[in-house]
C-alpha cells in the first residue's frame, strides 16, 4: 500500500502539485505512526504503546525541507484585514504610550542606550526612549 501511495504521489507531482502535497504528506504521516511502510523490513521505535518510523519521520522533514516554496505558494500566509490591522497599530500605539510613561524618569544615557538597535528592548520601547528623547532633549 506504501509504495502504491508513492506512486500515485510521483505521478500527481507531474499533474496536480496542490494534490500531490496532500497525498505525499498523508502518505508521510500514515508511515510515521507505522500503518504503511514502502519497504520489506519495518523499522520502528517504541515510545510506550505507540510505534513510529524513523524514515518516514525523516522523509517528512526533509520533504518540508525541500518544498518550503511550494508549500508557501499552496498556503499562503493570512493576510490581515483592515479592521485587525488597525486593531495592531491601536495595541502598538498603546504600548509605546505605555512605555513613554515608565522611561519619562530615565536619564538621557539611560533612554538612549534603550534607543539603539542592538539595545535588547522590543520595538515599542525604542520608539517610546527615541519620542522622549526627541521632546524632552529636542534631538
């Protein structure tokens, strides 16, 4: 049945490339967990009462390895819409407001060495040092 399964796997790979990933991966998944296997001689490893093939595991891994692109075309990211995109911007616009309140007390180093880009702060509290630097200090 494995072999059977990669062969029908090969053959949508030339005619079908969105049904080839689901069939192959399938294929992948269902040997993994030991319910098919391609060759003569079955290679598995125990962990309690289930049983998994590393070969299939490591077909797995390499074919997401190989057709990262394909997948990605297939797949495609979720673009956001305009309502959650203004829903990110009011939660960033909200954080570096935040911030700016905690950091006003800060010195001028202790607010520039949060401003700079290797500084190990997230995003928003550099732009909260950088906006009261340039207030506070007319930078």
């Amino acid at each position: 049945m494995g072999i059977g399964l990669i062969g029908i796997s090969s053959l949508l790979y030339f005619k079908n490339k969105k049904l080839y990933v689901y069939v192959f991966s399938l294929t992948l998944i269902v040997g993994i967990v030991n319910l098919i296997d391609i060759f003569y001689s079955s290679i598995t490893i125990g962990i309690g009462s289930i049983k998994l093939n590393p070969i299939f595991l490591a077909l797995l891994i390499i074919f997401l390895v190989l057709n990262k692109e394909l997948l990605n075309k297939i797949f495609p990211e979720k673009k956001l819409t305009e309502k959650e995109l203004a829903e990110r911007n009011a939660k960033t616009q909200n954080l570096i407001k935040i911030y700016e309140h905690k950091f006003h007390s800060k010195t001028e180093s202790e607010l520039r060495n949060i401003a700079e880009e290797k500084s190990g702060y997230v995003n928003e509290a550099k732009i909260a040092s950088t906006n009261i630097l340039r207030n506070k200090y007319m930078l």
